[in-house]
C-alpha cells in the first residue's frame, strides 16, 4: 500500500542537459527560489568532485589522467552510490533535492563514447528514483555557439552531438523537456511550477514508492 506512508518525504528533481545548456544557474536559481517558499530543499550536483572518487573524475575530465571507458563509467556510478544512503535519508526527512545531472548523464556520455546501452544503465540500477527530470533542450551546435566552453574533455561539438542523440534516446515519462533557448527567466518559471507540483505530491505521499 502507498497511502500515506510517505507523507513529508522530499521531492527528487533532476536536470540534465547539455554542456553549456544553462543547467547549472537554473538550479541554483531554483533551490534559492524554493527555499524562499519555505521549502526545506539542497542543491547537489554530479559529479560531486569534493570526494575521493570525485577526484579522481575531476583528473580524468581536465585530461591529466585517462582511463578506460568502462573505469571511469563504474566511476561516476560509484560517485553517485556514495551519496545514496545520504540521499535517501535527505528524501526521507523531507528535504527536496535539486540535483545537476544525474544518472541521464552517466548513461549519455558513456553510450555516446560507443558503450553499451544496457551495460551503461546497470550500475544506475537502484539509485533513488527521480520524480521529476528537466531536460533543457538545446542543441549542440547552438549551446556551442554560446561559447565558454572550458578545456574539459567532453566540452566538444562532435562529443555533445553525439551525447544529444543519446539523451533524446533516454526520455521517459519523468522527463519534462524545456526548450533551453528561452530567457533565463521563462525557463526558470517553467521549473518553478513544475517543482512546486512534484514537491506537493510527494509531500501529500501520492506518489509511489519507489
Ligand atoms: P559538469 O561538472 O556538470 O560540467 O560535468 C562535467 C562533465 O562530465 C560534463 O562534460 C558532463 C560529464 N558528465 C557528468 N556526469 C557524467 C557521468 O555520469 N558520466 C560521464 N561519462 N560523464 C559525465
Ligand atoms: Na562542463
Ligand atoms: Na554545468
């Protein structure tokens, strides 16, 4: 049964998207703009590199170390698990989480390089479920257009293009795609109010346990 048993649990609201796609801002704009409404709410981000493992991403991402596909695939996995039990005990006691990529992006990037779309979601399997994905849609050739890439191994045209179609390719029915070549401010309305719905059914427990 699902009534009521999760009463006050937090929401978990995912965004994903390209390099360059505005991410990053609109989450910290919408955790400030949830916390302003009382919401008790964090702003995370993956990879999370202040750990260990992260680390070891952030080398591998600036190019001062390689390493097999595969290995730095298990690693960003692993740089989610070790947040799990964090997560999930943040979810419980009601906080909503608002996270900058997820396991969309583990799955991406890894599938775009040639690996094997089931061999990639695997290790994702079993990570707190998110109750609300934002894709913000942008294409390749235009977020490269806005420039500022950094010198990070993935922050190229031929790698993003590739990553897009893979995105597309991951839609469920948790995704709420939002077109990224909106103002700052209409995308944020858009997920202010989405946020705020997700927040309230999972704060009145109707949604499923996952
Ligand atoms: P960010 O800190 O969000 O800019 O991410 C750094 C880069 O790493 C960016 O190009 C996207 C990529 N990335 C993020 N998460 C994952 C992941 O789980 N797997 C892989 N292969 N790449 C990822
Ligand atoms: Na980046
Ligand atoms: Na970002």
């Amino acid at each position: 049964s699902s009534s009521g048993e999760n009463t006050g649990r937090g929401a978990l609201i995912v965004l994903e998207g390209l390099d360059r796609s505005g991410k990053s801002s609109q989450c910290a704009q919408l955790a400030s703009y949830l916390e302003s409404q009382g919401v008790a709410v964090e702003a995370w981000r993956f990879p999370d590199r202040t750990t260990a493992m992260g680390r070891m991403i952030s080398s591998y991402l600036s190019c001062q170390t390689d390493l097999d596909a595969a290995a730095i695939h298990l690693l960003f996995s692993a740089n989610r698990w070790e947040k799990c039990s964090l997560m999930e005990s943040k979810l419980k006691a009601g906080t909503t989480l608002v996270i900058d990529r997820y396991s969309y992006s583990g799955v991406a990037f890894s599938v775009a390089k040639g690996l094997d779309l089931d061999w990639c979601k695997g290790p994702e399997a079993g990570l707190p479920a998110p109750d609300l994905v934002f894709y913000l849609d942008i294409s390749a050739e235009v977020a490269a257009a806005r420039g500022g890439y950094g010198g990070e191994r993935y922050e190229k045209l031929e790698i993003q293009k590739k990553v897009e179609k893979v995105f597309k390719s991951l839609k469920d029915t948790t995704w709420q795609s939002v077109d990224a070549t909106q103002s700052i401010d209409s995308i944020q309305s858009v997920l202010r109010e989405e946020s705020v719905k997700a927040i309230n059914e999972c704060q009145s427990g109707k949604q499923l346990m996952q």
